[in-house]
C-alpha cells in the first residue's frame, strides 16, 4: 500500500527543551538519587511539574531518557576531549569522570523499571556498544603516548570503575577510588 507516515520531527527549540530538562533530571539524580521528587527536576530545570509529566509521563520514562542522554553525552564525549587534551591521560580522566556522573544516574535505573527485565538488559547492552568502544580509544590513546601501562581493556577498565562506584553510604567516596585507579594506570 502507501508509505508509512513519517512523524514531524521535533522543532529546534523543543530539542533544546528537552535536552535541558534531561540535563537538570540528571543533576539532581546524581545528587538525591531516582527516586529524587519530580518537583526538585522542575525546579532545577526552570518549569513547572506539568512540562516534565507532559514529556515524561512516568518516572521510569524520565530516567531511561536521562540515561539514553547520558550514555550519549559519554560516547559524543571522547572524540572531543581527545581533540581538546593535549594530554590522552587527561582526557581519560575527564571521560571516566563523566562516567561516574552516569553510573551513579544507572545504579537506579532498575528499580525505577521495576520489572522490566527485559528492557533494562536491552538498554545495558546498547550502553556497551556505545561506550566501549569510546573507553577503548581513550585508553589505547594514553597508552600508546607511554602515559598509562595496562593489561585492561577498555571494557575491564568500565568494570572497574563501575564496582567502585556501587556504594550508599555518604562517607563512601567513589570519585576518590576512581582517581586512585587511573592514578595507578600511570606509567
């Protein structure tokens, strides 16, 4: 029969709208959790309650879409701080400090998808895909500059990361384990 309709795409403005809503959810997820009330999003991100239960209808809505734009940010991440470092190492460390921003964000996302098992495996193994790859070019770059020595991969290094970063206790300090980490990656 005829083509299939194609959806309009969102105007400009909207895009940035929702990128700055995404932006603001992350920031507060990183800093009280997923379960953080829907009205401290809206206040960090400047609207009303209403503007974020009309993008995201649902709680876990909101967090798979602050973890898909994470999980981007990350991967679009890594080429950039490559071009701006002159140090690989440097850039590294950036790039894995954004990750950490991100793990905290994931550790919730499960529960905030409740049963949907399935789903959440469907968005892990799209994370690997997107970041692997980048962790690897970081990684391969500050190796072969003779900054770090290492026998890990660039998947073994976001394990790594990603088991110093489980942890609920305030006096737990994951950012401090990951820099004592990559401190020990230098040559």
């Amino acid at each position: 029969m005829g083509e299939e309709p194609v959806a309009p795409r969102p105007r400009a403005d909207a895009q940035r709208n929702a990128s700055a809503l995404l932006g603001a959810a992350a920031r507060v997820f990183v800093r009280a959790g997923v379960e953080a009330p829907v009205r401290d999003v809206a206040a960090e991100a400047g609207v009303g309650v209403a503007t974020i239960y009309r993008h995201f209808p649902t709680r876990a809505d909101l967090v798979v879409a602050v973890y898909r734009h994470q999980v981007d940010a990350c991967a679009e991440a890594g080429p950039r701080l490559l071009a701006e470092e002159a140090d690989p190492y440097e850039a590294l460390v950036r790039w894995i400090d954004l990750f950490v921003d991100f793990l905290v964000t994931k550790h919730g996302l499960a529960a905030a998808m409740h049963s949907d098992a399935a789903g959440f495996e469907t968005l892990h193994a799209w994370f690997l895909d997107r970041l692997v790859p980048v962790c690897t070019e970081l990684l391969d770059a500050a190796v072969g500059a003779g900054e770090v020595r290492t026998e890990l991969d660039g998947l073994q290094l976001m394990w790594g990361v990603g088991n110093l970063c489980i942890g609920d206790d305030p006096r737990y300090d994951a950012r401090q384990l990951v820099a004592h980490l990559l401190a020990g990656m230098r040559t």
